[in-house]
C-alpha cells in the first residue's frame, strides 16, 4: 500500500495515475488540503489492517511550489526547478513537466523505465492522429513521444504507424451527419476474474432477457426516428457476450434493428460473439442471416489451465469447435481476442496461444495486456497468489506481434488501462480490409456513438470536438423500470447537438 501525501488538490488524478502505473495492483491513496477526516481516518486504519496483514507499506509527498517541486519517497529526496519556456508560467506546461519529474524521480527510486513513460493516458494515438491533422511531419510527432512523454522509440513508432492507418481508414467517414450505433447486452455464462464490465450472469437473469430486448427495441425506434436522415457507419453489439440469447431472441433483436435502420448503407456490422460456450450452429445462422459481417470468438488464452482459472467455462476444444461452426457459416471477417499476462502464464505459454491461433487463422486478432481492475475478482486473486504470478514482458508482447505478421495482419487501432500488466498497450491488428472501425471510431472519439442498453455510454461528438457524454443505469432492473428516464437524457443531449429536431 502506497500513500501520497500532495499539498495541492487538482493534480491528485495525475500524480495517483503516474504512482500507479509504476506500482500496478497496489493500493494507491493519494490525500490532499481537500481530504475529509473521514478519508484521512479510512485510511490509517487500512495501513493498520494491511500491516497487521504483513504488507509492506510506502509513503511519499509531494510539495507542489511556483518556482518547481519536491518529492519525498521512502527515504529518498528529488528536488525539480521549473523554468518556464514563455516570459509567464503557464499551468499547462508546469503539469506537463512537473509529470516527468515525478517519472524520471519513480524510475531512479524503483529502477524501472516504462515503455510508455509519464504518458498514463489511455488513448496515445490520438497525440499522433492530432498532429497529423495538423500537417506536422513524422519526426516532429516522434520527438513528441519520446521527449515530451519520455516514451520509447518503439512505442513512439507504433503509436505513429497506427495513427497513420486510422486515418486512411476513417477518410470516408461521415463526422458531422453520420453516427455509429453499439447496443450492450450485459449478461454472460460467468464472470471472469479480470472482468469488470457490465455483466450479469445469464442463469440468473434469463427471465428477464425478453423484457430488456423490448427496452432496446424501444431505444431503437426512439433513436432512428430522432437521428432520422443521419448516416449510420457502424453497429457493434457487445457486452457482456450477445451470444447468450437464446436463438430467438437474437432473431427478434435483430429483426427489429433492421425494421428501424437501414443496415444495407452501414459500413461494418458487429456482433461479439465471444464465449465459445455460448456459440451454437443455430445462433450463428441467425446472424448470418441477418448479414452480420463480422464476428469475434475469443479465447483469451489456449491453455486450459488458465481458462480453468480465470473462471472462462469453455474449454479450448470448445474454442476450436466454435471458429470451426462460424467458418462453416460463411463468417469470413473473425477476430479473436487474446490476454497477456493471465495468472501463472510464462512466455512458452504465451508462445503456445499464439501457435494454436495462427492454426486457426482468424482475420483479425485483439491483444489485450492485462489490466488489473478494482471492481474485478483479480485484486483477490493477487492478494493470495502475490502481483509476481502475472507476467507480461517485452518478449511476450513481441510473440503475439510476430504471431499476428505470420498471419499477414498488421496494427490497426491501440488503447491502454490504467494497472495494466507491464504497463503495456491493447493492440488491434487486421489483415487488410479487415480492420474493426468501431474499434477506431470508439478510440479516436470522432465521431458520435449512441449506446442503448444498462451500462452503456452515448457520446456526442461537436464539430469542434467537444464531446459529451450521457450514461444509461449498470442495473438490468433499473434499466427496465426507468428506461423514460434514459430517453430522456438522450433527447436532452441531442437537443444540445442537432436541435429539437433533426
């Protein structure tokens, strides 16, 4: 447990993000002028009760000054002397290196470098995409990443190549008339380990599957009525795992989306299939037949013993079985998820997962670096089996890159979470032409995306970039029960944007 003493409040975010990203897993409490007694109290007594338990502990302060810093870690002292570039301070520029100071201070005191440096956003590309907008040269963009943000040359290189392709990607793009649509179903087989997204399982939900699918489908008409004469490039159905509907319900789901959209102008069409344990023949002819063009079986990992873990019910035959059932349905745009950095799993592993995909052959291929999260069961997992058992590398990172090569695809869109395993990157790479533009659009947040269903989040995207957001209740009940209430947040949003009317 580590605690962070700041005598200035609005920079508690940044610092806590940078602390973090150098001490992933652990407990990170920064306090600051602004803090409660209470907080201050909670605090003491969880170092009391995780001493007790044997942890170690760390403390730390910052001393926030006009003039430059001071940080005190363990019994360490790191001074910094801030020296404007302009004639006045500007705040934006003293964040910025008031940042790398506390990046190279952590990297002196616990010997690391991280590949990223003091860049803890979670959207690194937009940096580059933004640039090139600009007409700023592929230099200027790299010193960018690797000066500003300390980042390696690496990273700073396929942040760029990245960028470079989303933009040839997105050009036919409608930004200002055009939206994309996602629709969650939040209820899976089970709830993984690392998970913390919306999901609730399917056993213990199934009565009220048909009452949610008549709330999205009046999502639906209330959305394609009041965006009326917008184009819709893109639908991604996700979760949660879509594919836990029964046969029929998907059919209605999907009947009524194509009654209220005209899906045949739509330039890409997603379902997350996902669970192999909840793909059938008959589930996945409803889809063909509705003409969904792309799909994802994800396995995560190809070794059971992981899977066992994780909580993921499938086996990896049943993985097999399901790529098998969904080429047999003339899927010809499939994209597998993978995880690095899963409990106990070492780079032969890794490597294994890796040979077993490229066997399969998918179209696409999602490598994610484990991201330990707070609403997940993993902080548990790593309490009793210690943070040393999860394992991402350089090395692993480069398997999965030379695995996705082998297959003749190439990087596409990336992203990072806070407390991700070796402080990485999610990777998305494609053959050509068959990139996830969802994955780009939710990424580089240019282009509005209404979201229907518990847990999702719309955002309106200005011309001038300004986004704003509006989210529906997590609850499947709630959702149910107040679903005016979120229609009525959607109009108050849309209002805003387009009008009272369109």
């Amino acid at each position: 447990m580590l605690t962070i003493e700041l005598n200035r409040a609005n920079y508690e975010y940044d610092v806590n993000s940078l602390v973090r990203a150098f001490y992933p897993g652990e407990t990170v409490t920064v306090l600051t002028p602004e803090s409660t007694p209470q907080r201050r109290k909670q605090t003491v007594e969880e170092q009391e009760r995780r001493q007790g338990e044997g942890e170690s502990l760390l403390s730390a302060a910052v001393e926030l000054a006009d003039e430059g810093a001071a940080l005190k870690l363990g019994d360490r002292m790191y001074e910094w002397q801030y020296r404007p570039e302009g004639a006045e301070r500007d705040e934006l520029e003293y964040k910025h290196e008031c940042k790398r100071f506390l990046y190279r201070s952590l990297c002196d005191y616990t010997g690391k470098v991280l590949p990223w440096g003091s860049l803890t956003g979670i959207r690194p590309t937009k940096i580059a995409y933004g640039m090139l907008e600009q007409g700023r040269g592929r230099q200027e963009i790299l010193d960018v990443f690797e000066k500003h943000y300390q980042a390696s040359h690496e990273k700073a290189l396929l942040g760029l190549e990245i960028a470079e392709r989303e933009r040839e990607i997105l050009k036919d793009v409608h930004y200002e008339q055009g939206y994309s649509l996602y629709i969650g179903i939040p209820f899976c087989p089970t709830t993984c380990l690392y998970c913390s997204f919306t999901s609730y399982p399917i056993g213990r939900y199934r009565q009220m599957t048909d009452a949610y699918i008549d709330c999205l489908i009046r999502e639906m008409e209330y959305v394609s009525e009041r965006l009326a004469g917008r184009v819709l490039d893109s639908v991604y159905i996700g979760g949660g795992t879509p594919t836990t509907l029964e046969p029929e319900q998907l059919d209605r789901l999907l009947a009524a989306l194509r009654a209220n959209f005209d899906l045949d102008a739509v330039k890409e069409f997603t379902v997350e299939a996902g669970r192999a344990d909840s793909i059938t023949g008959e589930k996945l002819a409803v889809l063909a037949r509705h003409r969904v063009g792309r799909i994802s079986v994800n396995p995560q990992t190809m070794k059971q013993e992981t899977l066992d873990i994780i909580g993921r019910k499938a086996t990896v035959e049943q993985v097999i079985t399901a790529y098998g059932l969904a080429r047999e349905a003339g899927f010809t745009n499939i994209n597998m998820d993978l995880i690095l950095g899963l409990p106990g799993e070492t780079e032969a592993d890794v490597q294994h997962t890796i040979d077993r995909v490229t066997e399969l052959a998918p179209d696409s291929l999602t490598v994610h670096s484990l991201a330990i999260k707070r609403a997940s069961r993993l902080g548990d997992w790593i309490r009793e089996n210690g943070i040393q058992a999860l394992r991402n590398t350089d090395r692993t990172m480069a398997i999965a890159a030379e695995g996705a090569r082998r297959l003749g695809m190439e990087p596409y869109y990336l992203y990072r979470q806070k407390n991700m395993s070796g402080n990485f990157e999610n990777v998305g790479y494609a053959k050509p032409g068959k990139y996830g533009l969802y994955n780009i659009l939710i990424m580089e947040e240019r282009q509005t995306i209404v979201a229907l269903g518990a847990g999702s989040i719309t955002k309106v995207v200005w011309p001038d970039g300004r986004i704003e957001r509006c989210d529906n209740v997590k609850d499947v009940g709630l959702y149910i029960d107040k679903l005016d209430e979120m229609l009525a947040r959607k109009e108050a949003l849309f209002a805003q944007r387009y009008g009272s009317g369109c």
